[in-house]
C-alpha cells in the first residue's frame, strides 16, 4: 500500500469522525473486554476508545506497516499491545484466544470476507462478542446503483473498499447472533454487535 495511503485516509475521514463516527466509535468499543482482536487496525483510530479497566491485551492486526507506523502515538499505555502484520483470512493465533473481536470499515475491503469470518470464528471464544462498523449497499435504489457504478473505481483509489457490499447478511449467514443493530447516515453506515454462537 502507499506510505502515504495513511495520512490521507486519516484526513479523508477527519469530517466523518467530527460529525458522528467519532461517538459511534466510542459507545461500541466501550464494550470490548478481556483479550481483544482487532481486525484492520489501520491508523490506530479506535485505540483511544479502549477501556483499560476492561481490556487486558489488545492485538492488533494490521498489514500494512505505514499505518502500523502511523497508529503507535495513538497506543494506550496501559493496555499491552501487539502488532501482528498479516491478513485477516489467516489469523496466526490458536482457536478460541480472543474475548472480543473488533472491526471497523474493514470487512468492505478485505479480498476474502467469508474466509476472514471464518478465522475470527474459529479465533473468538464461544460466546465471545464481535463489535463492527461497517458502510454496505444502501437500500435505496439511486444511491444503491451509484454504489454499484463506483466501487470498481473506488476499489483501486480506497485500498480495495467495495462500497456495496451486503456485510450485515454475509454476518449473518456465517451463523452470529447479532445482540445489537443500529443504523446512521441514511443506512448506509451500520454499528452491530454480534455473539459467536458455537
């Protein structure tokens, strides 16, 4: 990826997080606990919100070492933290090792998003909780088609990100159990929590 892919995304995403994604961010992380994952960690976005009251360790999966680098100043320095750089289609970790399992605007990008779900599954605890924000395919027809006509472009410009992918039904035929649902900026931008049912 471009070294500089990380400074843009982070100035690209500065109005969404002062008007909304900021707060989103920070009522679904507030309940990650115990052993986290986070998938996609990008530029280190999410890491302010971490609870150190309620996270023991936090691993962070990020492939890309530019945003590895970028995210450090953003690290908690009470919550242990590791960097692990490699895919989220396969996780090097053993199964059930994680209490929770984070992702945010992650899963529209990742070349094999069932497979990546696969090894969150065989990853998070039975039981275990899974946190997402996610953008999809909105419902409503003009916007839904120009999604459609755009993601090919976008992909090459946004690092892969598919901007009409049905995340909320692959989740759901992957078997979790959505906990929470709530909707923001005309649907097409989502937060869930879901349990890993085994």
């Amino acid at each position: 990826m471009d070294k500089w892919f990380p400074v843009l995304y982070d100035s690209l995403m500065k109005p969404l997080e002062i008007y909304g994604l900021q707060d989103i961010r920070k009522e679904l992380i507030s309940k990650a606990s115990g052993h986290v994952l986070e998938i996609g960690a990008g530029t280190g976005l999410n890491f302010p919100y971490y609870n150190d009251k309620q996270v023991t360790k936090l691993v962070a999966l990020e492939p890309d070492h530019a945003s590895q680098q970028r995210s450090h100043s953003r690290i908690s320095s009470t919550i242990p933290t590791e960097f692990i750089a490699t895919a989220a289609e396969s996780i090097p970790c053993p199964d059930h090792s994680f209490d929770t399992v984070v992702g945010t605007l992650i899963l529209c990008t990742i070349g094999n998003p069932r497979q990546a779900l696969e090894e969150i599954r065989r990853v998070c605890k039975p039981n275990g909780i899974l946190l997402f924000i996610e953008h999809v395919r909105a419902d409503q027809p003009i916007v839904g088609y120009l999604q459609d006509r755009l993601t090919p472009l976008w992909r090459h410009v946004a690092a892969g990100c598919h901007l009409n992918r049905d995340t909320l039904q692959l989740l759901k035929e992957m078997g979790f159990e959505i906990v929470s649902f709530k909707e923001f900026y005309k649907s097409i931008f989502w937060a869930v929590e879901l349990r890993n049912r085994k």
